[in-house]
C-alpha cells in the first residue's frame, strides 16, 4: 500500500449515474465504471487487514486486499490475474452482485467501505479494453489427464462457470438451454440497463473459442432424455436454477392484469433483443402499476415500468420500515439492516413498508385495486420476529397491473416418466425401488432435516456419518452441513451429490475439474446448494 492512512484521507467515491431525468430515456446501463486513475485512488483506501473479512464473506472468495493493492500500485494485469483466479465472469459480479464483501469491510464500521465491487469492475473492463481477456486452451497436464464429455444443463452463471471451468480441464462440454438464446436469467431477467447483452455475448464468443458447444432450445428430459448424456461415462451436471415463482393466494389472483415477475422481465427483455422472436410482452404505459416484494426483482420491475411510462409505480414491502442509521456494531460483519437510498426512487417510483396484501379488486376480469393490511412487528420469544395485522388500518391501491416479485420456489419440475426396464437390466425389488427415491427436499431446494436428530431423511441412501462435507462454507447452517456430509457418495439413481459454494452467485467453483479426475465412475453429478 501507498499509505497505511489513505483511508482517513481519501473519502469513498462511488461510480458516476446518469441524472434520473436522462437515464429513463433509454434501456442502456447508466452508471459508468470508474476511471483508472479514480479506482487507482479508491484502491489505496483498502487497509489490507490482517484478516480480510471481505474476502471471508465474498461468495466466490475473490482476493480482494491483493488486486486492491495492485490497482493503488498501477499493476492493472497482474490485478486482473488476481481477480480471475477466483472468478469466472468479474465483469457480471462487477455489475450485479449486492457486494456482501462492502458490508464485511472493516470501513464499513465508520460508514465508508472500499468501493470494491466498482474497483472489481474497473479491473475487468480493463482487462477486456487492452486485449487481455482471451481464450484459455487446456494445458498439456490437462490433456494428459483423464477427460470425458460433460453435458450441462442450464446456462446461467452456475452453468456457464463450470463449462468453462471443464473445458479448461480438458473436457468436452456441451451447454443445453432451453430457451432460444444462451444466457438464462442473465439473458432473460436482469434488464438491460443493469446488464447490456452485448457484455454477456462478449463473454460467450470467448468461451465458444475454448471449445464450449451450446445448443438452444432444447429441454433435456422431454426433446432429449438425460440417459443419452450419460452413455460411455458421460458426466450430467445440473445448473437448472429455480425458476417456479412464489404466488400469493388472494381473493381475485386470477384477475387479467396480475403476473409474475419473471413473465414481464423476460417480456420486455425479448422486445428489445432484435435476433429474438418478439412476441407479445406486458406493456405498462399509462397504467398503475403494484409491485408485491421487495428484492432485487422487484426493484428491477420497478425500474422497468417506469422506462414503459407507467402513470404510477408503488412497491410493497412485507417487512417494517428499516432505520434511516443501522446499529453497525451490533451487525457487522453481516448486513447492516438500514434504510439506504436507490435509484428507482429518484427515477419517481415508491416504496411503502409494512403492508400485506390481503385481495385484488376486480373491474370485470380485469384487476383494478390492490387491498393492503398493516402490519405489526415485533419480537418473540424464542428470538424470531412475529406479525400481526393492526386493526383498523388498511388501504386500497389503484392497478391496472399487479407484478408479484417474491422470490422463487424450487427449479421447474417436468412430467414423470417411467422408465422401462430392458431384457438386459435385472428386476429390482420393491426395496431397492424404495432405495432410488429422489432426495428429500424442502421447498427452498434444501435437505429435508428431522428436527430431533438434525439428520436428512435420506440418510438410508447416503455414506455414513464420518463422510468429508466439499466445499460447504463455514457459516452454513450446522445442521444441513451434517446432512450434506450424510449424502455425499451414492444417491438415489446413481446421482452424485455434491454441496456447493452457492451462497449469493454460485460461481467459480460450480463443479471443481478434479472431482472428475477424482471420480471417474460418477454417473451423473448434481449441483445443489445447500444454504
């Protein structure tokens, strides 16, 4: 570092935006990296701790201190072989990531964290402007090794990591995509004025040149069946995500004008690709729009509607009101709950806290109003937080379009097949059917636990207790570690389960290439996280 003291000196700046008035003018990305001088300065700010608790909570465990000091030092590409070692796609986090890494920063303690997920981003599109960013072919130790062919299902960032993690092993890997372009939410859910396509293709052209084959519109199991991929020690790896929505179950939910999330992003996201088939998308010009939910996806419809030239634009949140100043050292290194400002609102939308919606009012088969109920938070007993309707408040809201942003289910399950056995498969008993029942989960995609023993209900199909838990973080919840460790090794139907870093962005280490080297009798390989 330049100045063990740059941090009292120098204040945190953060990347230019565009003025609200100019920016919902047009569907391109408004906020602009940092210039190199600028996140030369801010990199200097980073005290390099003894023990970085950003690179402790950053998902994918980028090296954070070192590419800091790097870019204070001018050392733009050896930077850049930092931050690549750890993650895959710099340039996605760099845009999207809710930077857990800022919230665990000492700084934070005084209000002001490094800037790491804007340095983060100035480092990659550095690289990409000086022509650094090229295709890694496999190393001669990688040809050497033993390889296969490995089909991976889905292409989103979890998908899209381990094929280029594989196909730099060595591998020959195939993506399959259902829908008709690479990408997955990446491509379909996130606007473009969060993330412009042409950064994601920038990317699919670079891994294309690596050996990585994608083919669209294919459902694996329904137009191809999985057994295909996995003749001659084929490897199926599933990157699926979840993609059945969260529904609330009101009076009037089948009114014309209520849709989910996922439906209007990927709606308006399709009318401006111009190699897309179109189609019809939800429009929300001149109407009022309700937004249920208060994530990122919500914020994201939001944003969307207002660009549309909605008349009005009203988010709801659940939850109470934060405050305006969050207790840092009672939170720290977690997520200081506060209320932080967001561009949505300076672009005219509005949020209100702490209203439930409780019915859809109709004007023939089409919505008209939303009717809320307060809320009331308070502390149980036990720790948790509770609800409780206030009587007598209440309210009605004007839509003439309802979008429900609540989160997600569970991946988007198929119809059952049953599988015929041929001439030269034995006959299996009715114990041993009972045996390759799928793993138990719960809704969220977690293992199913039994409250007093803390084991997963699938303990009969799993390795003893002592099996090695890979690759689950420390900080995951004890109890689903000892039922990941109760699964590793011989699941139902030959599937290998294997828990995964996929806390915030299962990147980077989706599917490590030596598990492949390591277990080359793996039938199939599932990717799940446990969290």
């Amino acid at each position: 570092m330049h100045s063990p003291t740059a941090f009292l000196r120098i204040p945190r700046v953060e990347p230019e935006r565009q003025a609200p008035g100019r920016r919902i003018r047009h569907w391109h990305e408004y906020e602009n990296p940092l210039p190199d001088p600028r996140a030369a300065e801010q990199g200097t700010r980073c005290m390099d701790c003894g023990v970085p608790w950003c690179h402790g909570y950053c998902p994918v465990h980028n090296q954070i201190p070192e590419w800091n000091a790097l870019v204070s030092e001018d050392e733009w590409r050896a930077a850049w072989e930092q931050l690549e070692s750890t993650n895959n796609f710099p340039e996605l986090t760099g845009r999207l990531c809710p930077a857990p890494c800022e919230d665990a920063c000492t700084l934070r303690l005084s209000g002001s964290p490094v800037t790491i997920r804007a340095i983060e981003l100035a480092i990659i599109e550095h690289a990409w402007q000086h022509g650094w960013v090229r295709p890694q072919r496999p190393t001669a130790a990688s040809l050497n090794a033993p390889t296969g062919q490995v089909s991976v299902v889905g292409s989103g960032p979890a998908g899209l990591a381990c094929a280029q993690q594989l196909a730099r092993a060595g591998h020959a890997v195939t993506v399959y995509e259902a829908a008709p372009k690479i990408g997955g939410l990446l491509r379909y859910g996130i606007p473009d004025f969060r993330l412009e396509k042409r950064i994601l293709d920038r990317r699919l052209d670079q891994m294309r040149d690596e050996g990585v084959r994608f083919r669209t519109g294919v459902r694996v199991g329904a137009d191809l069946p999985a057994r295909e991929l996995m003749t001659e020690g084929g490897v199926l790896v599933l990157a699926c995500g979840s993609s059945t929505p969260r529904d609330v179950t009101v009076p009037g939910r089948g009114l014309g004008g209520v849709h989910f999330a996922l439906d209007y992003l990927s709606g308006q996201n399709r009318s401006l690709d111009r190699g897309m088939d179109k189609g019809r998308h939800i429009d929300a010009r001149d109407l009022d729009v309700v937004v249920i939910g208060g994530g990122d996806t919500g914020s994201d419809c939001v944003v969307t509607a207002i660009r549309q030239g909605a008349r009005s634009v009203t988010q709801i949140q659940y939850h109470a009101e934060p405050p305006h100043q969050g207790d840092v050292l009672t939170h720290w290194p977690e997520p200081v709950p506060e209320l932080k400002p967001n561009d949505h609102e300076a672009e005219g939308g509005r949020r209100i806290w702490g209203w439930e919606t409780v019915a859809f009012r109709a004007d023939g088969e089409r919505v008209a109003g939303v009717d809320l109920q307060r809320l009331h938070w308070s502390r149980a007993d036990d720790g948790g937080w509770r609800r409780e309707p206030v009587a007598g408040e209440s309210r009605r809201l004007p839509a003439q379009l309802v979008l429900i942003a609540i989160g997600y289910r569970h991946p988007a399950h198929g119809p059952r097949r049953r599988h015929r056995r041929t001439g030269s498969e034995p006959r299996r008993t009715r114990k041993h059917r009972r045996r390759r029942r799928r793993l138990p989960l719960e809704p969220q995609g977690r293992l199913r636990l039994r409250r007093r023993t803390a084991r997963s209900v699938a303990d009969r199909v799993g390795h003893p207790r002592g099996a090695p838990v890979r690759g689950v973080r420390g900080h995951l919840c004890a109890r689903r570690q000892r039922a990941a460790a109760s699964v590793i090794g011989r699941t139902p139907s030959g599937v290998r389960a294997e828990p995964m870093e996929t806390d915030y962005w299962p990147l980077a280490h989706a599917l490590p290439a030596s598990s492949l080297h390591q277990r080359a009798d793996a039938g199939c390989t599932l990717s799940c996280g446990f969290w």
